[in-house]
C-alpha cells in the first residue's frame, strides 16, 4: 500500500473495541476524526476489535428479518456497533488516508467484506513496510509468544482454512455467545494488561534475519516499550484501555523524525 502526502504512518493495535468500552470507543473515533485525518497511512496492527466472529456480524439486528444478537455488556447492539466502527473507519479512507489492517488473535476473521465496508487493504502477518527509505517489519505479535505452547497449539487449530471455515458454519447467534464466553472468561483473569506471554527473543531474532530488516513494531503482549538488542529494535505498540483509571492508549508515529511513541491517556481523562 502506497502511503499518500507527506504525513506521518501511524501504528495503532490491541484497541479491543466493543460496546462495553464507551470511552475507549469515544477516543477511537476522535482518533480517526483527528491524529488519523493528518496521516500518510494508517496501520492497524491486530485486536481491533474484541472479537470478530465473521463478517456477517455486519448483518446482525437488522430489522429485515436476521435474528438479532445476544444481549452485550451495553446497550447497543453488536451489530449496530460494528457497522458504526466500520463506518467511522471509512470516513478516514474515503478522505483519501489509506488504512491497512492486520488481523489478530481476536479479531483474525476479519474478511473481504470488512475490507470492503472500510476501505481498507488486508496485510499479510508478519509484512514489510517500507517509508521515508527504511523499512520496519510489521506483525501482530502472537506468532512470537512461542514460550506459550498451549495458544500456539490452538492458533495453528483456528487459524488453519478448515479450522476458520468450520467455524463460520456455525449460526451467527452461536458464534456469538462462544466469543462473549470467551471474552467474559479472559475478564475473570483480570485481562488485558498481563494476559499474554511476552514474546520470546530467539523468535524476534528469527523474524527480523528472515526479513534481512532490523526494525520490529508489533502489538499483543500489552507491554508498550522500546526493546534495543544490539542492532536490533522492538517497538511494542500500547493497548487501550480509556475505561480503567489510570486510562491506557496511544500510538506509534513514523516521521522524518523517526519513530516515537503519542501517549493519547492524558487527553482522555
């Protein structure tokens, strides 16, 4: 994807939008109506959403006879949330800032429709982005948590064709009440902030040598930092989290001044 203008790229992941975050949704759209609107692209790096249960989510409450969804932790129903998201997002693309997103360990059944309904390119996990005559390689993260054998077990389970695809033959309100499960069973452990394995240094090292690049940025592990190891540099994106105190989230910006991160938590509380 060519990024447009000479605006900054930003890097944003592990958003976890869903009605239950009203705040953390808030500063999302201000995001997009704001820092987003200035950039040359927009990078979504994996957990967008606190789950995607397949593209039809788009179809749910409607009034034209589709079944409407499970009750959700707010008031709005998921459906209706995730066409406003994905409108919100298409304003941005359709002002001419190109969006590129990567599926996460949340949300990896985003598909062509979204896609579409957005304006945005899907990217290959990990890929390559190149800018301003360097070049940073991109990932969601999980991949690299090899120290957690339980999830890789079930990541190459899930995320497999047949895994994906007997999954999406499940009803809609089925797949529905799996995720909020699932979403409520990861709240009980006290998410998000420690509930993944860091990534694991030997597989960091084999990405960036098989990508001849030594530049990481990714998300997942929810420990935003500045990793320098020799040559090598690791640039760990923020969750967000507006609807905690102290509130979390930000963004990581490419510039002709390099790399920084934008801590967005003052200005939401």
């Amino acid at each position: 994807m060519t990024p447009r203008g000479d605006g900054p790229a930003l890097f944003i992941s592990d958003l976890h939008l869903s009605p239950a975050l009203p705040r953390t949704v808030q500063v999302f759209e201000d995001f997009l109506r704001g820092p987003a609107r200035e950039a040359s692209i927009l990078f979504i790096l994996g957990d967008l959403f606190e789950y995607w249960i397949g593209d039809d989510m788009l179809d749910a409450d409607r009034t034209s006879g589709h079944a409407p969804a499970p009750a959700t932790p707010a008031s709005e129903p998921l459906g209706v949330f995730a066409r406003r998201m994905t409108a919100a997002m298409a304003e941005l693309s359709a002002s001419g800032v190109p969006i590129a997103v990567m599926r996460g360990n949340r949300d990896f059944l985003l598909g062509k429709r979204f896609a579409r309904a957005v304006g945005a390119v899907m990217l290959d996990d990990p890929c390559v982005f190149s800018f301003l005559g360097q070049a940073l390689v991109l990932s969601h993260g999980d991949q690299l948590c090899t120290d957690d054998v339980g999830y890789q077990r079930f990541r190459r389970v899930a995320h497999s064709p047949l895994g994906k695809a007997f999954f999406l033959t499940l009803p809609l309100r089925v797949r529905m009440r799996i995720a909020d499960r699932i979403r409520r069973r990861s709240a009980a452990k006290g998410a998000h902030r420690m509930a993944y394995a860091d990534a694991n240094a030997h597989a960091i090292a084999t990405l960036l040598d098989a990508a001849g690049e030594r530049t990481l940025v990714h998300g997942h592990t929810h420990r935003p930092a500045r990793h320098v190891d020799g040559r090598r540099i690791r640039w760990v994106l923020p969750d967000w989290e507006f609807d905690v105190d102290p509130p979390r989230g930000g963004y990581l910006q490419w510039d002709t001044h390099g790399l920084r991160a934008v801590d967005l938590a003052p200005s939401a509380t």
